[in-house]
C-alpha cells in the first residue's frame, strides 16, 4: 500500500506547480493558488503515510522523480516549454535513477 501512496503523492507533486503557473494569470490567480496548496498539501500527506514502510531517501527520491518528470513533460505538452534531445535525456536520467532505486530495495 504505501507504494500506491508513494504514487499518489508523486502524481499530487506534479499538480501544484501547475496550480504556480495557473496564479501567474490574473484571472486564475486565487483559483491557482488554492489548487497549489491544496495538492502540495495533498502531496506532502500521502508522502509522509509512504515512510512509515519506506525509507526516507528512497520515497524522497521517487516522490521527486515523478514530480520533476510529470511536471517537464505537462510543461512541454500542455504550456510549450522548449524540448531538446539533451532535456528529454535528463527525464530519462532521472527516471533510470528512481528505478535503480527500487530495484536495489
């Protein structure tokens, strides 16, 4: 269970900075900034029911992974933040560092 919590709140992580860029509009300022709160909030609580049974580098570090990728990748899909082969190579740097994470568990 406290992997599907890991996953949640790395899914949540990936919301709020949204939540940032949607409050930077003044027509979706409060709108945005009471969404970033409340999955940060959201994020950080299904985190801290993770280490109870995971250590705490490795939920960090996932927790962070799913967020920093999910977010570049809603940056370049949904608000056209710039692409290059060398920033996609960084994802996936991130992503093999999280699972080789895992895999050593």
């Amino acid at each position: 269970m406290a992997w599907l919590y890991l996953l949640g709140a790395g899914v949540l992580e990936i919301g709020w900075p949204i939540g940032l860029k949607m409050s930077q509009s003044p027509e979706t300022r409060w709108t945005g900034i009471a969404l970033a709160i409340a999955l940060l909030a959201g994020s950080g609580f299904l985190l801290w029911l993770a280490q109870r049974e995971i250590p705490i580098g490795t939920a960090y570090a996932v927790w962070t992974g799913i967020g920093a990728a999910g977010t570049f990748m809603v940056g370049v899909m949904i608000y056209g933040d710039p692409t290059s082969l060398a920033r996609y190579a960084g994802v996936a740097l991130i992503i093999a560092g999280v699972a080789a994470l895992k895999l050593a568990h």
